[in-house]
C-alpha cells in the first residue's frame, strides 16, 4: 500500500485508497499488534537466547546434539510420533471410510462422537486412561479373567500406555480432514470402473485409495507434528519414564534452570514442526490442484 | 494443546451428501467390509470410553480406581466443593477463560472482517500468523513467554497468564469468523455504505447481529480451549492454581479420585451448553460441532 505502487485504476482516487487503509488497519491492527508484541517478539526473542551466553555462541545446540540424553530423548519422541501415525492410519482409515459409505442421520450421529472428545479436556479424557489401562483396571482384569495372563501386565506408564493415550487425543484430528476429503470423491469414478468390470478390490486400491493418498498423508504429518509438542499425555501416562521433547523443555525451565538450552531445544522443536507443517500443506495442494 | 489446520477439516461440514448408489458394500468385498466396520466402531469405542469411564467413577465410595465402583456415593463431589483450593481454582479458571475469550473474541472477529472484506499485500502472511499458534507447540509459546514474563514481571499474574491465553484462543475465534463472514453477503454492507453509514455502524449494526450465532459458537469454543489449557498455565501462572493445573499436580503426584468429580461436572457443563447452543441456533449447530477440527 505504499504511494509509489503500481498505477493500479485505484490510483487515480488516494483519498479513497487511503480510506481503504484506514479501514484495514482498524479491523486487522489491534490483533497484529497484540500478536507482534505477545507471540512474534517473545518467540524472537527465545531464537536470541538460544544463540547468547550472553555473547553469541552455538553452544547450547552443540551441547544438545553431544549430551546423550537429549538425542535419547528425541529419538524417543520421533518414535513414538511414528507409532501414533500408523496406529492413526490403521484406525482413522477404516473409520473414515466407514463414515463415507453410512446414511446420512448415522453418519451425523458418529461424526458427533467424533467430535464430542475434542470438547473435553484432554486431561479428563488422559486421566480415563490410568482407571482403563492401570494394574487394577478394566484391561488387566479383563484379560486375568480370560485367563490370557497370569498377573497384570504393565500397560500404563511407560511407553504403550503413552501412545494409547496420543492416539486417542490425535485420532479425530487425523479422522476428520481425511473422511472430509474422502466424501468429495466422485462415486462416478467407482462406478466406471465397475462398469468397465473391475472387480471391487481392484477398484478400491487402483481407483478409490490413490484418490485419498494426499489427505492421508497431509492427515498423517498432521498427527506426526501434534506428537510431537506433546507434554500432557507422556507427563501423567507415562508416569515420567516416558520423557518426551516437550517434558525435557519444562525441566529445563523449572527445574535445572538452563533457560539457553531450553530455548535452543524450543527453537530446534519449532523449525521441525514448521517444517513438517510446509510439507503437509504442499502435499494437499498438490493432492487437490 | 495445538490444533489442527482447519483448511482441510472445513468442508465435512457443507458437503453435499453423496448419492444414494455409493454404499460401501459396492466398492468392497463382504471380508473387507466386516474389516472396516469392525474397525470403525472399535475406534469410535476407543474414542469415547475415557469419556464413559469417568462419569460412573466419578459416583464411586472407593479410593481405589476400579471399575465398576464397587459402592457409591457422592464423596468425591463433596472432596471438591469443601476443598478451598479447588474452588480457588475453579475461580481462577473461570475468571481467565472469561477475560481471555472476550479479548479473543473482539481481536478476532475483527481481524477475520479485513482478512474477508479486504484485499492487501502481505494478508495472507498475516493470515498464517494469526493462525500459527494452533500448530506451533504450545510449550514453544510457553518458553517464549517464560522468558519475556520473568523480564517483565508478569510470571504468575492474572494478566500475563490472560495475554497468553488469548493468544491460543484468537485462532479458533479468526477461523470460525472467517468462514462465517465470506458466508456472508457482502451486498448489505454496500447498500449500508451507499447510504452513508461509517464502517463501524456496518459492523456493530449489520454484521455483529447477522452473524451472532457464529459470535456464540467462537466464543464458547474460546472459552473452552482457555479452561482446558494447562501447558501456558503451568509456566506462566506462577503459585495460582487453575483446574486443569491443579489436577496434572494432584496426578503426578498420586491417584485423586476427586478429579473424576470434577472431569463430570465438566463434561455435563459442556455438554450441556453444547446442547444449548445447537438448541438455540439450529443453523449454527453443524459449524459448532466442526468449529473444533
């Protein structure tokens, strides 16, 4: 909007031009103000800090990438993002596709299970989790009674009990863009395909999934990114055996203080996740241009 | 806790149902058909039994967490109610989500009205920043502000923890507002300004009451992803005590069945105003339910 822009036929009125500014600033300014000064300026910041000891340093990403631990600690976390993923796929595919072939009054009723857990705090729905998953809970009890074991098993705090729980906060972030992509496929497209006789599977690998594969991997990294800033889900169900990044950052901060170190982990955690970020979204352009 | 890009998530929510040949038993064979269903309900069990398990546990006289329960009462509802602390924090949560919600929902909705209504250079990119705390962790933002609180000594402030708050809660309110205004037709606002009335009469006097059934729904989605949020409030609110705050302390500490109490009157409160809502705005209902994708 500046005065020596291209002679656009806005040009020839600036009172109007200037009237147009003037209204896009009151509407778009008091929010990009707040989010300058609240979220862009204190996450440079910490991109400073992460850099300073006070003077400029590399340090503290050296000392992330030497020290055992951290490396430990984030190849854990990558693991079991992955693990989330493919539980996601294997559970969230089936029950999206399931959704696209119901009626429409079922369909609505479990879309709105679906969505109901995203309206209750993950906290409620990961504290559920240790009455389920517990020595003394339904699971164990169940499979003691079966007989299938002898003495409970450890479900809950350590790793399996934490990738029950990412699933199970992560599925319908993963379900609902996927089955949204799913229903605007043509049927037309299945349809020819039978009538030319193609056997039922051979139209759903050849003609149904290829049409799905962006989604499911836009859905995919979707879900990859979110595990990764998980802190709630490995803090309670993983009893703190199950560090992951964002448990090793609130360490950081509130118990040995190393801000530094903290804020160079962040950093590293926020270039990962835009990153993945881009690459979802360039996938799912692709898929729908 | 991030959210998901809504971009991908929005349409669920208009698409035209498909027609009526499309059933699955057309495209897949009767094996894998058994397959699908059986797995989708098994997903959409496993979704919803944390939400069914807390509510009976919720009544149990027990300490220990066993389900069923092997007695009832209401012991744990009264744990909380007599519980100073607890109902400290219920204010605490309260007080937050209502101040940061109605900051959320005044910078949000009229940013998303320029974001609609006008063309510039450089909007997309101010989209994408005001939408950018829904995919950056929210323990990134904590840190960040961590840093720049302790600086300014607002750690464990009201305000502090409100500013942070607002600043996860503004792209829920700037994504529902978004859609609700394209939606809207723009040719009644020119005749408004045709007959000469300023941009803010056009605001406050058109679009605020056409569109309050989306105003409410982002509002209540702000106020509901402030009372749940426990990371930020966890670094930033100092010894003040939230209800989700002061339930991840009780659990990493031991077993409190008081939360089940709690975890209930939550999951009633919401559901209920939910409910509410639908009731209210028909129209708005199917938006409600997809807002939070």
């Amino acid at each position: 909007m500046t005065a020596n822009a291209a002679p656009l036929p806005i040009e020839r009125y600036p009172r109007r031009r200037a009237r147009r500014a003037r209204r896009v600033a009151a509407a778009v300014g008091p929010l990009f103000v707040f989010m300058l000064v609240a979220f862009n300026l204190p996450i440079l910041l910490m991109l400073g800090w992460s850099f300073s000891n006070p003077t400029p340093t590399l340090n503290h990403y050296a000392y992330f990438f030497e020290v055992p631990i951290y490396l430990r600690v984030m190849a854990n976390t990558l693991r079991i993002a992955a693990i989330t993923v493919l539980c996601c796929v294997l559970l969230g595919y089936p029950l999206a596709y399931w959704l696209r072939g119901m009626a429409p009054r079922p369909r609505l009723f479990v879309l709105a299970m679906v969505v109901l857990p995203f309206w209750i705090s993950i906290l409620i729905r990961t504290y559920a989790w240790i009455v389920i998953l517990g020595n003394n809970g339904l699971v164990n009890r169940g499979l003691l009674e079966l007989g299938v074991i002898s003495a409970p098993i450890g479900i809950l705090y350590n790793e399996l009990g934490v990738i029950v729980g990412t699933v199970n906060v992560l599925l319908p972030f993963f379900v609902l863009p996927l089955y949204a992509s799913m229903a605007r496929i043509d049927d037309r497209l299945m349809q020819a395909a039978r009538s030319l006789g193609a056997p039922q599977r051979v139209i759903f690998w050849r003609v149904f999934f290829p049409l799905t594969t962006p989604a499911l991997a836009a859905s995919a990294i979707l879900v990859f990114i979110l595990t990764l800033g998980f802190y709630i889900t490995p803090a309670v169900l993983g009893g703190g055996r199950v560090p992951m990044i964002a448990n090793a950052i609130e360490l950081l901060i509130n118990e040995l203080p190393r801000w530094e170190l903290a804020a160079a982990i962040s950093t590293l955690l926020m270039i990962a996740v835009i990153a993945f970020y881009l690459v979802a979204r360039w996938v799912r352009r692709r898929g729908t241009a | 806790m991030a959210r998901p890009d809504p971009a991908s998530a929005a349409p669920s929510g208009s698409l035209p149902p498909s027609p009526a040949g499309s059933r699955l038993d057309r495209s897949v064979g009767r094996v894998e058909r058994g397959l699908v269903v059986g797995l989708g309900v098994f997903a959409v069990v496993f979704l919803m039994l944390p939400v069914a398990i807390v509510i009976p546990m919720s009544f149990s006289g027990e300490q220990l967490l066993t389900f069923p329960p092997p007695s009832l009462s209401l012991r744990w509802y009264d744990s909380f109610f007599s519980d100073p602390r607890w109902l400290e924090a219920l204010a605490n949560s309260a007080v937050v989500a209502l101040a940061s919600s109605l900051l959320a929902l005044t910078l949000g909705t009229l940013a998303a009205y320029g974001l609609v209504r006008h063309r510039f250079i450089g909007r997309a990119a101010l989209e994408a920043n005001f939408v950018a705390p829904l995919i950056i962790p929210p323990i990134i933002g904590a840190v960040a502000l961590y840093i720049v609180f302790a600086k300014v000594g607002l750690l464990g402030s009201y305000l502090g923890l409100v500013i942070a708050h607002t600043i996860i809660t503004t792209p829920y309110v700037v994504l529902v507002m978004t859609v609700a205004i394209a939606g809207f037709d723009e040719r009644i606002e020119q005749v408004a300004r045709s007959l000469g009335a300023k941009e803010r009469t056009i605001f406050c006097r058109i679009l605020v009451p056409n569109l309050s059934s989306s105003i409410l729904a982002s509002w209540m989605l702000a106020f509901v992803v402030s009372f749940d949020e426990v990371i930020l409030t966890l670094f930033l609110f100092g010894n003040r005590e939230t209800i989700p705050k002061r339930m991840i302390t009780r659990l990493e500490l031991q077993i409190d069945p008081t939360i089940t109490a709690i975890a209930t009157m939550l999951i009633v409160f919401t559901v209920g105003a939910l409910g509410l809502v639908y009731f209210l705005v028909r129209r708005s209902g199917r938006s409600l339910l997809d807002a939070r994708h």
